[in-house]
C-alpha cells in the first residue's frame, strides 16, 4: 500500500492507471466491464470517492497543524481547542469538525515542490511532478497528465448511463490561465474522460446539470429516433474516416445519448428531494449545498465526485478562495472556516449514519499549505513543503491504522502519524534541517509509468 511503483517494478501502463494514487488511497477500481478477472487481492475496499478540493491553499497552521507554543509569528492568533481524539488539537474555528475527528485522520507530511497555484494545482490533482513547478502553466495542454478522477472514468467507463466521475460546482477558472486550469481533466487520456460538470449558481446554491435537462416535449421515441438517425451518418462516415478522433466522436456521442433523460442523476442534483432539515445540516451556502449533492451523487452510483471551494462572492483585500496572502484571521472568521467546518462535519456525519463510510473514501486536500510566518500583510504566503490533508476513515484506513501509528513524524510541526494519501507522502518518518523543519521533498504517488502515447 504504501510503496510506489517504479520503473523497475515490471509494471505498465495499463497496471499503473489501475494501481497508481488510487491504490495508495485505498480505492478499489474494480474490474472493467468486459474483463472476467478478479479484483487482486489486497488493493482496497472503497467503492467510491469524494474529494474535496479547498481551492487556494488553507493554512495547516490555522485549521489541522496549529502551533500553540510556538512564537507569536508563528502561531497566530487562533487557539486550540480539544477534538474527540485524546491528544489531539486542532483550532478554535473548527468545533465541529473537532468533534467528528474519530472519524477521520490528518495526514500533515504532504510536501511536494509546486510553488504557483496553478503547478500546485497540477500537482496534487493529477499526483504527478510539474515539469515547470515555480512557473504558472497558463493553459490546458493534450500531453497533460491526467486527474484522478480522469482515470477512474478510463478504468471503469459509464456503468447504468451514470458517468463516472463528476466535478462541482464547476470547473476552476482564473488568471493567469487562459480556460480551466491543469490538472482537472483527463488529460492525455482524452475528452472522454473528462469530468461531467454539475455547476452551481453561487447566489442561490442551487445546482444544475444542463445535459440532463430535456425539453418538455423530446419523449423517449423521438430522443431514440434522432438517435438512430445519428447513426446511420456515423456508420457512413466511419467507411470514409476510421481516425482515432473519429473513435473518440463516437465514444462522446455514446456518452452524451446515455446520460440524457436520466432520472439517476437528475433525481441527485435534485436537492429539492432533501429535507428541509438535511439542507439546513450543510449550510445554505454554495459549498455545503455541494457537499450534500456529493453524498446524493455517490449514493446514487458515482464512482468519484469532486467537491472544489469557489467563492461565491469577491473575498476582498488579501484574499481570494482560501489563498489568504493579507488579512487571514479576517478572512477565516468571516467567510472561509464557518461554511467549511458546517458542510464538513455534516458530509462526515451523514457518511457515518447511513453506512456509506465504509466503502467511500474521503479525501480534503488543497493545493499546498502556507508559510509558518506570518507576513507584513497579516497573511501567510505559500509554502508546498507542507500541507495538512484529511481522510475518512474508511475501512481501509482503519486496517492499515496499527502500521501507520508506529511511523510518527519526527518534524517538530508535523507530530502526527503516516497515511496513506494523495501527493507525495513519504513512509519513512520525515527529516527536519533546522529551524522549524522542511520535509524532505519525495516523490509523489504517481509515476513515469504513467506516460502519454
């Protein structure tokens, strides 16, 4: 579980879109449709993913690593406060999440050399190192690699007309990109793969899924009928063209018939169906709507479901998303730990009471952590040598809990135990060199295996 595969492990590519950072994280792929083998044995038992993604960079040291006995520049001004684990901490702005820390894990060793959102991004998404990790990627190439979301959906393909993986509420967008940024596509692995998108109206929270969405009077036959007309174009023009583009239009075309009209993921993204009391447990807020949307979706079927915070109004001086380079205590007392400890602790809850967290792996990550001082700005810059990271404890971390708890991190920030997570997460215990410490740069989950052509 916890060792990467490497050049000389005899792999390939096939073996590693199977067993890369998904089988560090503990989730079972399963077995493609038209493949009789079985699952081997000992990769995993999730059955499905929810990952959210705290766009713009949290401070480990205000939410899951904070320093109460360090010096004022360090620590800030937030407290500690006791959590249902004995021993541990975490700060005053998270009192719900504190009381549902049983049932997940903080992983504070991820490191990784991405120093610019966008390489961060990259990084931590697709679980590959950046070729330029200081220096912004401005746009989506065809050789990016893929995210992970992206290779679940090559693995597994559409099963019941649901498409394997979902992001929400959309897809993130800004400078200095031109378009979405890296690393939340499939990549070289094709459109294809790429995630279908449930956007999010920031101001009323409310979600939609455009493609579902039928006009009143496209009935089932006439929906067949162009169906069958499209066809038969097609079969003319796959005589006259058999490109592999031409294979991938018709693989597109499959997927867009399959998921219209369906009732699963409209009834999911209707949150309508929830009650009042349920929507109030999340937060009428983009991001706790969202959360609940996810558990519909995977209750629903869906293998993997991608939660991104966006702001659903301008941050102000400092700030931007969680990337808090000014005025950060403002920040996260006033629009970014509230929401966040809400729908967190709710998913969790929910997860927990209807039996969905044994086999649903939850992962709260972001792009890299911030800088153990604080700036002139009142703000903390970024800082990719360290960032705290959350699991569910799903089964799988339950079993692997004893071998994880006797590899204790030596790093004077970085007191908690190993696990199994996304990033570069090194096994041995991490290195300090001097100061407060600098984890040793390690290589992340995925591999030169995992190539395009």
């Amino acid at each position: 579980m916890f060792q990467w595969m490497s050049n000389s492990s005899g792999g390939t590519r096939r073996t590693w879109l199977r067993f890369g950072l998904l089988g560090s994280l503990g989730l079972a792929l399963g077995q493609p449709r038209a493949s009789a083998a079985s699952p081997e044995r000992g990769f995993g038992h999730a059955k499905r993913c929810i990952l959210v993604f705290l766009n713009g960079g949290p401070s480990q040291l205000d939410t899951w690593d904070i320093k109460p006995t360090a010096s004022s520049e360090v620590r800030g001004e937030l407290k500690p406060i006791a959590t249902s684990v004995p021993g541990i901490q975490v700060s005053e702005l998270f009192p719900r999440v504190a009381r549902q820390l049983d049932k997940l894990k903080i992983v504070r060793t991820v490191t990784h050399t991405a120093s610019v959102h966008t390489t961060g991004v990259y990084t931590m998404l697709t679980g590959t190192h950046h070729a330029t990790p200081k220096v912004d990627q401005t746009r989506t190439m065809p050789t990016d690699h893929p995210y992970l979301g992206s290779i679940v959906s090559r693995h597994q393909g559409w099963q019941a007309s649901l498409p394997p993986f979902v992001s929400l509420p959309m897809l993130f967008q800004a400078p200095p990109v031109d378009g979405i940024w890296p690393g939340q596509n499939a990549g070289f692995l094709g459109r294809r793969c790429d995630p279908f998108v449930i956007t999010g109206d920031k101001q009323t929270a409310r979600f939609s899924a455009p493609a579902v969405n039928l006009r009143p009077d496209m009935i089932s036959e006439r929906l067949h009928n162009r169906r069958a007309l499209l066809g038969k174009f097609d079969a003319t023009l796959r005589e006259l063209d058999r490109s592999p583009v031409t294979e991938q239009k018709d693989q597109l075309w499959d997927q867009a018939f399959s998921i219209l009209g369906n009732s699963d993921v409209r009834n999911a993204v209707d949150l309508s169906h929830e009650t009042a009391a349920s929507r109030e447990r999340y937060g009428h807020h983009l991001f706790g709507q969202g959360l609940l949307l996810a558990r519909r979706l995977v209750e629903a079927g869906e293998s993997f479901v991608t939660v991104y915070w966006i702001d659903p109004t301008p941050a102000g001086a400092g700030g931007g998303e969680y990337d808090s380079h000014g005025r950060i205590y403002w920040h996260m007392r006033n629009r970014l730990a509230t929401p966040t400890d809400q729908a967190l602790s709710a998913l969790v809850s929910d997860l927990w009471e209807r039996g969905l967290h044994e086999d649903t792996l939850l992962v709260v990550m972001s792009e890299f952590g911030r800088t153990p001082r604080l700036n002139a700005d009142a703000g903390r810059d970024h800082w990719p040598q360290a960032q705290s990271i959350l699991l569910g404890r799903s089964r799988d971390l339950r079993r692997n809990g004893s071998r994880q708890d006797r590899q204790t991190c030596r790093l004077p920030h970085c007191r908690s135990s190993h696990a199994a997570g996304p990033g570069a997460i090194d096994p041995a215990p991490c290195r300090s060199s001097g100061g407060l410490g600098t984890p040793r740069p390690t290589r992340p989950a995925n591999s030169s295996l995992l190539r395009p052509g």
